[in-house]
C-alpha cells in the first residue's frame, strides 16, 4: 500500500477497490485481497500476507522483486503459487 499509487483509481478499479483508496490515490491492494479471501469463506488465521513492497522493497532488499514502476522500463516476471493443503 505504501507504493501503489493510480492516476485516477476511482476511474481505473472497480467500485469495490474505493473503501481502499487513499487522499494521496494509494489503493491498500494487502487489505483488499484479504478482504475479498475472508468474503469467500477463508479464515483470517489461514491468510499469511508476505508484506513486502517490489516498489520501494519494504520488509526486504530493494530490488529482489521486478517492478515496473520502479525500474520504469521492461523488467522480468514473477508469480504466485497458491495450495490448499489436503
């Protein structure tokens, strides 16, 4: 949430991204996503949140995550694995 800033986030995300958004247009992404996981069912012991920001690499080295924002130039790609453990 610290980095996440839009131009127009009331214009850009749907509706219900607006109870995340900020006076300086920075949309709490982290509270959103919890939001949405305890919504569908999920407990909120069962939601871990890494917290690190790939923008200015809080809570880690700034730079071990891509960000385009950042480097404001073509960067690499990265993604997330989910499991539900039986």
């Amino acid at each position: 949430p610290c980095c996440a800033f839009f131009s127009d986030p009331h214009q850009e995300l749907p509706q219900d991204f607006r109870p995340y958004i900020d006076k300086e247009k920075r949309v709490d992404l982290w509270a959103f996503c919890i939001d949405q996981l305890q919504k569908y069912g999920i407990q909120a012991a069962n939601i871990e949140l890494a917290k690190i920001c790939t923008h200015c690499g809080s809570n880690t080295k700034k730079g071990a995550f891509f960000s385009y924002r950042r480097e404001q130039t073509v960067t690499g790609r990265f993604a997330a694995v989910i499991v539900l453990k039986s």
